[in-house]
C-alpha cells in the first residue's frame, strides 16, 4: 500500500490518499476547503491514474470533513463514518464562522460504519476500531498486512486527541487506546490527523499520556 498526505486548511489537517497496485485508493479525511487544495487532491488522482473507491472518516470535526462534499461530488463515492459523529456535520457551518471562515453548504453522511466494519480498495482491507473520547465516533481504520493504522484525532506523536470538545471523554480516550491500539505489533506506522507519523513501540515507550 502507498500513501500520500497532504497537509490541508489552517488546521493543518492531514487528508491521506492510499491506494496499491491496482490503481484502487480510499481517501480518508478530506479536508481540503480552498480550490487550490481541492485541485492538489485532484491533479494527484489524476496523475497517477487511480480510481477512488471510497470516502472515509476518522471522525467528522470540520477539519476533516471540509471536503467531503467536493470529493462525493468529483468521484461519484459516499462519505462513510460513524454515526455518533454525525451531528458535528450539523454543526459545520457554525463552527467555521467561529474561526472567521465561511463554509456555507451542509455535508452530510451517508453510511454508516461501527466497530469491525472492513473497507476494502484493491488488495488492501481496512479494519475499523471504535476509539470514542476525541469525539464520539472516532474511528481508527488498521490495515494488518501492512502494519498501518490510520489514527484520525485519536491518538498523535507523543500526544492524543484533545477531549475538551463536545461530546469528549478524557478517561474513556485513554482506556480505548489502551485497550484496543496499544495492543497492536509495535511495528505498526500510525498515520495521524495532524503532525508526523509515529509508530504503536514508540508511543508506548514514550507518550507522557499513556
């Protein structure tokens, strides 16, 4: 499996691109909200000749749904997420104006996804893990022959998801990442909502949350 990330909005969120020999990708988390992101995300596909299979997140913060409705609309995929989440996408307008932008059309999901579901593209299978705290329906999607874990707001490079947010739960973000992350090989590469990557080994030997 190949991934690209593009670093997208002020939120300097990360949007990943996966996909594998078969030219199949996911994209997950995309928040591209101005036209020249929309047009990176799109020339990348372009260029290298994928086809997009699905549309996925993590969790639906705005930050990583702002392009949801470009990508449903270019690709003809639906946005898939958990449905605990799905009342922040009510809230996506009100919440861009607090940080003085301006996002005047609602998403909204169309499928659902819970603990377990698998999401497939080529030879690639993703499974999802349900890690509430960040938010509600945080999801985590793991991809065990590759040894990859896509990670959203969950769990970051020496750090985890704030919990201050609506709906957040501090104590029950520690026992899911506990419970069902840190139990992962420790090889595993964790490709996070914001900042670099990281791997299961070494937030277990070093991040002060856990």
């Amino acid at each position: 499996m190949t991934i690209k990330t593009f670093v997208f909005s002020p939120f300097m969120e990360n949007t990943y691109v996966a996909y594998d020999e078969t030219k199949e990708c996911i994209i997950i988390d995309p928040g591209c909200v101005t036209e020249s992101e929309q047009k990176a995300l799109q020339q990348f596909i372009a260029d290298n000749q994928l086809s997009v299979k699905h549309l996925i997140n993590t969790h639906l913060h705005l930050d990583h749904a702002f392009g949801n409705l470009f990508v449903e609309r270019t690709y003809g995929v639906l946005a898939k997420a958990h449905k605990a989440d799905e009342f922040l996408l009510q809230q996506i307008r009100s919440q861009a104006e607090m940080f003085g932008m301006v996002y005047n059309e609602q998403p909204e999901l169309k499928e659902y996804l819970t603990e377990e579901d698998a999401v497939s593209f080529g030879n690639v299978t993703l499974t999802s893990i349900h890690v509430p705290g960040h938010s509600p329906g945080s999801l985590c999607f793991y991809d065990a022959s590759s040894s990859v874990l896509f990670a959203g707001d969950v769990l970051f490079q020496g750090s985890i998801g704030r919990t201050d947010l609506p709906k957040g739960n501090y104590e029950q973000l520690i026992d899911g990442i506990t419970d069902k992350l840190l139990v992962l090989p420790e090889e595993t590469t964790v490709y996070c909502g914001h900042g670099p990557t990281t791997t299961i080994g070494y937030e277990k030997a070093n991040n002060p949350y856990l």
